[in-house]
C-alpha cells in the first residue's frame, strides 16, 4: 500500500477527442487538448483536467479512474455526474445538471488502454441512454502524454 505522500501528480498534456453516431447523421466529433495531471494508484491510474468554455461545462473538473478492466468517469462543479465503463456490461448512474437529474445507462462495447506513469491511450466505445431511450453510440480517445 502506498502513503498518499508517496503518490505524485504528474503534468500532463491531454487529447480528448469524442464522437457521437446518431442514426443515419454523420459523426459529430470534438477535439481538446488541455493540460491536466496522471497520478498512479493503488489499482492504476487517475487523469485529471479542467473542463472549458470551449466543452460548455467551465466549472467541472473531470477525472478518470483507470481500475483493471472498469473505468470510472467522474465530474464535479457546475456539472456533477459518475459514469461506470466496464465492456460488456451496463451501468446506469445519475447525471445532474443545472436543469435537474438524468438516469443515464451506460452500455461499454470497447474498454483498451496502455497507460504508464509516462502515459498512454485510453479508449472508450459505448452507447448511452438517458431516461432508458438510446441516444446514440459515443466514442471517446485520451492520449495522455508527459509535459517537458
């Protein structure tokens, strides 16, 4: 077990692109790069960064718990939620918003990742559905690499 003392943030530069598929519509996809930290655990890895005016959500930190095979996505500010991935399995979690709650399921098809302490990839597939009506299918990379 580590001492929290032992644990270090590590600065790191981050691309976050995402894409969202909707039935018949061409992808919507976004691209962001912003700087955040990579911390390693006890059972992997934690990514951290600070949303922007550019993703609507200025105010939220979002972090990334990489934990074997399940990733926990977690948000808090302005926006509060916690999505569980876990490929071929389906979580359902609470989303809030300024305007109210959301019951979000979470259907993971595709979890990889390669992250070191140096950094890596991580990769996410998945559709998701709010109110149990599928919204569409999402995609999502991280590439994570170490500041100079």
């Amino acid at each position: 077990m580590k001492n929290i003392e032992e644990i270090r943030l590590i600065p790191v530069m981050l691309s976050v692109k995402g894409e969202q598929y909707f039935d018949g519509v061409d992808p919507d996809g976004t691209e962001l790069m912003t700087e955040g930290t990579l911390q390693e655990t006890e059972d992997g890895f934690r990514i951290s960064y600070e949303e922007s005016k550019l993703t609507g959500m200025e105010g939220t930190t979002t972090t990334f718990e990489i934990r074997g095979g399940q990733v926990l996505l977690t948000r808090a500010g302005k926006v509060n939620s916690q999505m569980v991935f876990e490929e071929g399995r389906q979580h359902t979690s609470l989303y809030e918003t300024p305007f109210g709650e959301l019951s979000v399921d979470i259907q993971t098809s595709f979890l990889r990742h390669t992250m070191t302490i140096r950094g890596g990839l991580l990769e996410i597939k998945y559709s998701i559905a709010v109110e149990h009506t599928v919204t569409g299918k999402n995609c999502f990379k991280i590439r994570v690499k170490e500041k100079h």
